[in-house]
C-alpha cells in the first residue's frame, strides 16, 4: 500500500508539474502540523468501528475496498473528475463505459445502455422509473424478502407496489406472482438474486416466460449477487446457476461493485437491455433513435455530479480482476461460496445448532437450539450468543441478528413451541475469502458459547 499511495502522489506531481506553478494562496493554507493532528484525532474516533477486514467480523454485507481500488482512486480523485458530463472528465467516463460493457457483457446482454450510480438505491430507483415511464399506469410487483428499498422507491415515483408473498426459502411464491399477474394491473415484476436477509435466489429462469406470457416487464435486483454469475457459467456451478442464465432476458439489471466488486462505497450499477429506453431520460432535444454511444453519461443518469473516482476504481480493478469463472472476480466469489457451503456441514457437527435456510451463495442464517425450543428461546439464547461472542475479551466474533417467522422454524422441527410470531436468529454475510479457513473455529467458538 505505502508503494502504492508514493506512486499516487508522484503520478498527481507529474500532472500538475505540466502546466506553470499556481501562486501560494493564503485562504487554503494551514500548517501541516494542524492538519496532522486533526487525522491523529480523526484516527482516534475512527476506532469506534468493528474490524470489517478480518474473518472475526462475520456479521454484516461489510468489507473494506481492494488496495487497487484505494489506490486508483485516490489517485483519480485527486483531480476530482465528475462523470456527469463528458467535459467533467473524459478519462474516467471512458473508463466508466469501458467497465459498464463488461458487466453488461458479464450478464450476457448483447447491447445495452448503463452506466454507474451511487448507489444499489439509485440504481433501483431508476429501474423502477423507467418501468413506470413505459407503463405509467401500472403496478411494480416484488416479494416480501425484495430489499425495502423497492416499497419505498414506488411511494416515491407514487406508483403501486405489490407485495407478492414468498415460500419457505424465501423466494417469489409463483402461483402468487401469476394470480397477482391475472388481474392485469402489474407493468414490472422484480426479481431479486440473491436477497440481502438470506441470498435467496428467486426463479428467474420461471418468472420470465410467465411475465412474457403476461406482456410484462423484468428488472432483476442482482445488488448484492449479481457478481454470482461469473459461477454460473462454470461447468461445474457450486451454486443454481439457472436463474442466473436467464439474466439475459431481463429487461434491466442492478448490481453493486460496492458490495461484491471490491470497491468502497459509492458504486451501484444500472444496465438496461434496450438501449433506446434512453429516450426516458432526455431533456432536451428528442432525440429518435438512441444508441450507447450517442448519449453522455450525464444525458442517461438521474444523478447529477458522480464520483468519476468511482469508475477509475472498478476500472483498475478489474484490471487486476477480471470478471471470469476460473479467475479474478470469480475465484474470490468461489471462495466466499465454499465457505458458506463449509459453515452449513461444519454446523451438523453440532447438536446444539441447526441452519434456517440452506444458503444459496454466501450468506449462512442459523441459530441456537436448545431443549424444549420456542421461539422466545430461540430469540433470548440468539441475543445472548451475539453480544457475548461480539464482547468476548479473547476471541470476539461479530455476527448479525435476523429476525424471521417463526413458522418456518416449526415446519422443520415439530416440537418447536410457537409462542411468539417471529423468532431472532443468526446471520453471517461470508463475503471475505478469508472468512474460509476460520470457519471451523468460529463455529466451534459459536458452539461453545451456546453451549455455555
Ligand atoms: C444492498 C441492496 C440494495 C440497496 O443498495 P445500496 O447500495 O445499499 O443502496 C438493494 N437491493 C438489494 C438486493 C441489496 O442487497
């Protein structure tokens, strides 16, 4: 990193030492020594923060960014290009066009019109507004495990959504979708690949032909598992792979390099397989026929001022990562993958602990089971295990609460008393390769502390 951040700043000398120095400016200057001291403070507060990096933290979707992507960024930032307009940057819009046709090409879309947001919300966000601009007065359909994100960006475009119910493993419920798709109300159907609770992956490959037979509209929600797909055109996948193959036939996709791509925050991805949905987003001069090329990065995004940080990033990574199944990206999520797999046989060792859902990519939900289980115990017992593995002096692991119905539970272990609603468990996002070979210790420690 020290190598790195040296070759970022000597890069920044050379770009400014091409042009005549800048006279000293007064209103700018503060001592170095003020500055120092202000990070030492900054430092000191920033220790009030759990270890994102290390495998001990298994809690939520949380890592730190590459060094590639630190480093590249920091290095484009400190020119501070803005890839709303062309002229705000051409280095890192071309950039960000370069890295928008490998993901779309990673999906299989043979053309396309994308580009890089803020944020998995806004990329949704507009989804779902160009859904509503193609059928104004239709109803947005997602399930109830979708990311909350959808309710709330229907109340915000003011179009209906629909909650379609889900089954045990938390995927669309299919004969729900098609009574719901009856009715003839519904213009877009979300389908989510890997859902933020538990990873489930909803039956894409089932939900388009019957939305095509309904003359509707698919956006698939990959902000979490979209990177997944680099697995499934492995010949041998260690995940489904078919709702994943079918991602060529949704009409737009969302994935966040911010979540699995390797990149700090402030990287979302929206790609849409008609690129003359472009037409949406202009305001001026109407164009009539639209290609990716013709348009500017800020004349097809809702955002304004964008990071061109951001592409330079996702750009230098996937350099150094390239989006394939047997290397790069792919071996990372491989990784990640195996360990979720790992977690689900190394739990059977213990009687004192069962898995909720089986884990689809790498998110693992599991949760204490004690005698004569009930769903406050399992709750109490689940509370406890958190805050005592979280606050243990030695060997702290944090892991992540989850809350589901305590019906499913019941479903799989008959004597499970049912008396409350819903049931707190546990969740671990395996999203770090390292997280690999500490499984089986972590779960003997989790072991230990359920059974203490
Ligand atoms: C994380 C996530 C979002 C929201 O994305 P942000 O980048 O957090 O704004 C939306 N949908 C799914 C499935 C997600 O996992």
């Amino acid at each position: 990193m020290k190598n790195l951040i040296q070759q970022v700043i000597e890069a920044q000398h050379r770009f400014r030492n091409s042009w005549d120095e800048v006279p000293h400016e007064e209103t700018t200057a503060i001592p170095i020594n003020k500055m120092e001291s202000v990070l030492s403070e900054l430092e000191e507060r920033l220790k009030n923060n759990y270890p994102f990096y290390h495998p001990r933290y298994a809690a939520q979707m949380m890592k730190p960014p590459h060094e590639i992507a630190v480093a590249a960024y920091l290095m484009a930032m400190q020119i501070n290009p803005n890839n709303h307009a062309l002229d705000g940057g051409p280095a890192t819009a071309k950039m960000e066009l370069e890295v928008i046709q490998n993901i779309a090409h990673m999906f299989g879309y043979k053309q396309h019109l994308g580009h890089l947001t803020s944020s998995g919300t806004i990329a949704n966000l507009e989804a779902l507004w160009i859904a509503r601009s193609i059928h104004p007065e239709k109803a947005i359909a997602f399930s109830s495990s979708a990311h909350y994100t959808h309710s709330r960006m229907c109340r915000v475009l003011g179009i209906q959504g629909i909650e379609i119910p889900v089954n045990d493993n938390h995927t669309i419920d299919l004969n729900a979708l098609e009574q719901e798709l009856k009715q003839g109300t519904i213009g877009t159907v979300v389908a989510t690949l890997g859902t933020t609770g538990v990873g489930a992956l909803d039956k894409l490959q089932e939900i388009i032909p019957l939305c095509k037979k309904y003359g509707v509209r698919v956006h698939a929600d990959c902000a979490y598992g979209g990177f997944f797909t680099l697995l499934a055109r492995n010949p041998q996948p260690i995940i489904n792979a078919e709702p994943f193959l079918a991602l060529p036939e949704a009409d737009s996709i969302v994935v966040d390099p911010h979540k699995h791509g390797l990149q700090p925050y402030g990287c979302g991805c929206i790609v849409f397989k008609d690129p003359t949905i472009g037409k949406y987003y202009k305001h001026d001069s109407p164009y009539t026929y639209f290609t990716s090329k013709d348009l500017h990065l800020g004349e097809i995004s809702l955002e304004c001022s964008r990071a061109g940080a951001a592409a330079a990033a996702l750009w230098a990574t996937l350099q150094c990562f390239p989006l394939q199944h047997d290397k790069g990206l792919g071996m990372i999520l491989q990784k990640t993958r195996r360990s979720a797999l790992l977690w689900n046989d190394e739990i059977k060792k213990y009687s004192s602990l069962a898995t909720f859902v089986q884990p689809q990519l790498d998110i693992v939900t599991y949760f204490p089971v004690p005698k004569n289980s009930s769903a406050t115990k399992v709750s109490l017992l689940s509370e406890k295990i958190f805050h005592n593995a979280m606050n243990h002096s030695e060997q702290p692991v944090y892991l992540a609460k989850f809350i589901v119905d305590s019906s499913i539970i019941k479903r799989n272990i008959p004597s499970f008393e049912l008396d409350q609603p819903q049931t707190t468990i546990l969740r671990s996002v395996l999203m770090k390769p390292e997280h690999f070979q500490f499984i089986s210790q972590c779960i003997k420690e989790i072991a230990a502390l359920t059974e203490e």
